[in-house]
C-alpha cells in the first residue's frame, strides 16, 4: 500500500475514469537540458503580414534541438524559421546551409519578441555539453536584435 501512495504522489494528476497519469510531478516539462548562451545567430522567416525577413540576433539559451532568441517582430506558433550560425563561434558547429526550426512560442518582454523554437532537422548547431561547462564569463551576453 505504501508504494501505491508513494508512486501516486510523484504523478501529476488522473485521467477523467480516475486512473492515475504516468507524467512525473515537475515544472521542467523540456526533454532535454538548456544552456544560457549567447550566440549570434540569423534568423530567416515570413512575418505574419506575409513579408519575407531577416533579422541578426543572439541566441538566450539553446539544447541539442531547440533554442530561445530575441526578435523585433512577433511570429506566429508553427511558423517555420531558417537559422544560421554567423561567424567561427566557440562550441558551435558548422552547418553547410541554414537550419530548420518551427516556432513553439512568441511572448512579448518590455523591448522585444522572445521566440522559442524546435529544430527540424537532425543536423547539430552546438555543442551543448561543451556550453555547460563554460564559465559565465564565456557565455556571452544579450543584444538588441539587428533587422536586415
């Protein structure tokens, strides 16, 4: 009885017949560990007006497939973006073309959009394990995005 208890207690809620869900109790629902760094990146897209653009930023934090980035403009959740590493960057790989990602979220912050995204491809950006063990002082730090 005991382990039912303490099994019931590291699950997050039942289904509607009472049956208890199998997802762990957490606040951290990502797959994988996130890295705060800053890496410039360019970030390639339709806007939801329809337009074409193209803006130089820098990366928040990134995992092996997915990363945060300030934007001067909202995108729309699924919207499909093309992301390019600029420049020789430590613990970054070298990709031929750019990268596909798909928006998973747009929330405003008091001077930009914050977008997150999930990549689409296999290919490797960063070297995340690499990333952790840097000192804060190699991470980098946040810029305004740069509009193209």
């Amino acid at each position: 009885m005991s382990e039912r208890i303490a099994m019931t207690n590291k699950l997050e809620s039942t289904d509607k017949s009472g049956a208890a869900s199998l997802t762990p109790r957490s606040k951290e629902r990502r797959r994988e560990p996130r890295v705060e760094v800053s890496i410039e990146i360019e970030v390639s897209g339709i806007d939801p007006k329809g337009k074409p653009f193209q803006e130089v930023t820098r990366t928040i934090e990134v995992s092996e497939w997915g990363c945060s980035f300030r934007l001067s403009l909202p995108l729309e959740i699924n919207a499909l973006l093309a992301l390019t590493l600029t420049g020789n960057q430590p613990h970054c790989l070298p990709a031929p073309a750019p990268v596909m990602f798909q928006v998973n979220y747009a929330k405003q912050d008091s001077s930009a959009w914050i977008i997150g995204v999930s990549k689409m491809q296999a290919e490797r950006l960063w070297d995340v394990e690499a990333m952790g063990s840097l000192p804060r002082s190699q991470k980098g730090t946040q810029a305004a995005p740069k509009r193209k």
